[in-house]
C-alpha cells in the first residue's frame, strides 16, 4: 500500500511539473523587414506590432510571404509548417493577416499559433489584387526580390515548405 501511494504522488508531481500548453507565439516588430528604400510607391501596410508601416513592393528576398487569416481554417492547418520553418532559421518568413474583425483577432492568432515573424495588417483585403482572393497563398520572393513562385492554397506538410524552399528559393534545408 505504501509504494501505491508513493507510486501515485510521484505521478502527481511530475504530472504537476509537465508543461502541456500549446506552443506561443510573439508579436514581432517589422522593423527588422528588409526593404527597398528607392520603392516608393505601391500598398503599404500597418504592422500587426505597431510601428513604422511596410510598403508590400519594397520587401527585398529571399523571403517568404504568406498571407492568412484567423478565420481561415487551411491557414490553421498550415501554420505548424511554417513554425517548423522558422525554427530551422534560413530563410526570412513575413506574414499578411487579411481581413480581421480587429487587430486583436490576429494578435491571438500569433500568440495561439507559436508563431514569431513579423506580421503585416491587412484589414480591408487591399492586398487582394495582388496575391488573389483566396487564403492561404504564400509567396516565394529570391534573393533578387523576384516572386518566383506563388503557392495557392495550403501548405499541407514540412516536406513540401522546406522542398519549396530549396527549390524556389535555392536556400539548403
């Protein structure tokens, strides 16, 4: 009876002691975008953290945009890919949050979603003429600022981000 006691508080406590909790995210600056100063012209954006907007035509690559929404359910499904992504460190992962009911909405998708690149606040869907109607779409910007490739719809496993990556962007993974 007493190693059962035992045997249970032990449980108890590294029960007590193991975090579970969902990966978290931060709201991170966009002053760290790398940008064109001599782009003057174009859609410029709001930063999810506040700050300084971005024109959308100025971000230099290698780079990756992809634009989502918190109400999108296939950029929920996408998004621990380009956590993983960001984890490995090789390449610049900059988001869109289009169309929200208000800037807390895609606060605490960032937050709830680990992720931790910088997010552009697209409210009123002017970016739609650019990346099209839909969400998720993601972008693949190389080194020489040229989109050269555009996924549209989602990004459904590790392998095909990181394939995408090295293909597009000829950035090793």
């Amino acid at each position: 009876m007493k190693r059962i006691f035992i045997l249970a508080l032990s449980l108890l406590f590294i029960s007590a002691n193991t975090s579970f909790a969902a990966p978290t995210g931060s709201v991170v600056s966009c002053a760290n975008i790398a940008t064109d100063s001599s782009k003057t012209k174009g859609t410029s954006l709001a930063c999810l953290a506040g700050g300084k907007p971005v024109l959308l035509e100025s971000i230099k690559g290698p780079a990756i945009i992809n634009v989502w929404g918190s109400w999108c359910i296939p950029c929920r499904q996408e998004m621990p890919h380009f956590v993983a992504l960001a984890k490995l460190k090789k390449v610049t992962i900059i988001g869109i949050d289009v169309e929200e009911a208000n800037l807390g909405a895609g606060k605490n998708f960032v937050l709830a979603h680990g992720m931790n690149w910088p997010i552009l606040f697209d409210p009123d869907g002017r970016t739609k003429s650019a990346f099209g109607m839909g969400v998720p779409v993601t972008w693949f910007l190389n080194n020489k600022s040229v989109i050269v490739y555009r996924q549209i719809g989602i990004i459904n496993s590790d392998q095909l981000l990181f394939n995408e990556v090295s293909k597009y962007l000829k950035i090793k993974i």
